[in-house]
C-alpha cells in the first residue's frame, strides 16, 4: 500500500553530464504532473511523463531537472546584428546627451553585451542527454516509491487499529441491542401502572414494544457493518487501495448514520457516535493512500 506523500532523488554522472531529477508527490484525487526543467528538456516532458504515468496513479507530483553540461562538443554562434544596432543607436544618443563622457565603443564593447552574441541550441534530439535524464528519472521515481510504500504501511497500521476499534464499537451495539426493546417494555409497565394504580394490560404492553422494536432495529445495518469490516481488511492486502477504500468508507458512514437515527438509547447512540468518530479518522487517512 502506497502513501501520496514521498520524496525521491535520481542523479547521473558520466561523460562530463551532470544531472540530477527531483520528485516530490503530496495528495491528490487524480494524477497531476508538474515538469519544471531548462528548456533543452521541452522535448522530453512526454517521455517523462509517461514513465512516471507506469508507476504512479494518483497525487500531484513535481519533477525538478537541472544539469550541467560539461562535454567536450564544438559550439556554434551567431551574432543578433538588430541587437547590436539598438545598442549602437542608444550609444549614440547618450554620446550626444552627455559629450563630456569618453566614447570607448569597440568591437570588445558588443561583444560583451547581454544577447548580441548566441549559443546557437542544437538541432534534433541529444541521445546522451535523453538516456541521462531517464537513468536519473528511474532511479528518481524508485527512490519516491519508496518513501510512499513506507509511509504507505505506517498508515496501514493506524487504518487497521482504527477499524478494529470500529468493529469493537459495532458489537457493543449489537450487545446492548436487544436489550432496550425490554427496557422500553419494563419502563412502560411501570409508567401506566403509576397512571392508572392497577395493573396494566399485559398484551398492549408487547404490542407497544413490539412496534418499538422494530422502529429500533438495527441488525441489518450491524451486519453490514460487519461485512464492511471484513471486506475493508481484504482491500488492504492489495497495492493500489485509495479509491476502493474511499468507497467502503462512505459505506460505513451511511450504515453508521442509520444506527444513530434509529436509536432510542443513549448507551447505543454513544456507541455509534464514538463509531462515526473513528470512521472519520479513516477517512482523512484515507485522502493521504494512493
């Protein structure tokens, strides 16, 4: 099981290419991908992303690249000329601005300037620099799974406490359950005896608190909340388990829901919202597995 949160680090170090890939992944509902890298890399986000695509299916997850690129390869460069000539026009409005100022203008002087002179960016694919980038994205990814399936097995281990207190809760309701039917009866003999100082009539009273009984039934929901439970520990044994798991919760809930609505004893209604407590502490941790 999969935590959304995790971290992973990848770096490749050959042939004077320096680079290094960072994930970072926190909580989302679908797979959002965000690449941040230099724009040599434009041509490699798709390939990127469908390599973290194969490993990972839900969270948003940063990828940061950055190299250097020491490689002993011819440059080529070209020379903006409308660049150089904004210059030389601004040059000269400040000569004749400000006569006094020494007029150094040189070629050394345009070679120096932001932008004039351009690495021309290479044509085509860098094979190297492609291969680079998916060595260090593997290692990157592997890394951050990592750290998710650790993360991943520490909430497994708070998931599990939580729905064996919600199982624990539900059979204290189903013990306390088919005794407030006889509290009912019992509490509704005394009451008419006290009103009308005689006896009341016997068969009225079970009638009553048979109709009671079955307003109050919660057996159908508690079985269902068994069945939940059980079915909740046999998700847990797969990898992928967030949106099956978002699912049964809401099922626990509506179950939970029912069993508060039908009570008409303060031990049972306890009970239940205690329950609704825990299967809410599910369902935030629930928001955090992939």
């Amino acid at each position: 099981m999969y935590s959304m949160t995790g971290y992973g680090k990848g770096e490749y170090r050959e042939g004077g290419l320096e680079l290094t890939v960072e994930m970072k992944s926190v909580n989302n509902r679908f797979l959002d991908l965000t690449i941040k890298s230099p724009r040599i890399f434009s041509a490699y986000e798709d390939m990127v992303r469908a390599r973290v695509r194969e490993r990972i299916s839900r969270g948003h997850v940063d990828v940061f690249v950055s190299y250097t690129d020491k490689r002993e390869r011819d440059k080529n460069f070209y020379v903006d000329l409308g660049i150089a000539r904004a210059y030389e026009t601004a040059a000269k409005k400040l000569k004749d601005a400000l006569p006094e100022v020494k007029d150094d203008l040189s070629l050394s002087f345009y070679l120096r300037l932001p932008d004039v002179v351009k690495q021309e960016e290479e044509s085509g694919e860098d094979e190297e620099l492609k291969n680079a980038l998916s060595a260090a994205l593997g290692i990157a990814t592997e890394n951050l799974l990592k750290m998710r399936l650790a993360e991943g097995e520490r909430l497994k281990k708070d998931l599990l406490c939580r729905v064996q207190a919600v199982d624990e809760l539900r059979a204290q309701i189903k013990e306390r359950a088919p005794l407030v039917a006889e509290e009912y009866r019992k509490k509704m003999t005394e009451r008419i005896s006290e009103l009308l100082d005689s006896k009341a009539d016997e068969s009225r009273i079970l009638t009553e608190a048979a109709v009671f009984s079955d307003k109050c039934n919660i057996d159908e929901e508690l079985t269902r909340l068994s069945s939940h439970v059980a079915e909740f520990h046999a998700i847990l044994k797969e990898e992928l388990v967030g949106r099956k798991l978002d699912f049964l919760v809401q099922e626990f809930n509506r179950e939970c829901n029912t069993v508060c609505s039908k009570s008409n004893d303060s031990e049972v209604t306890r009970f239940a919202l205690a329950m609704k407590n825990e299967i809410e502490k599910i369902r935030e941790q629930i928001q955090n597995i992939e």
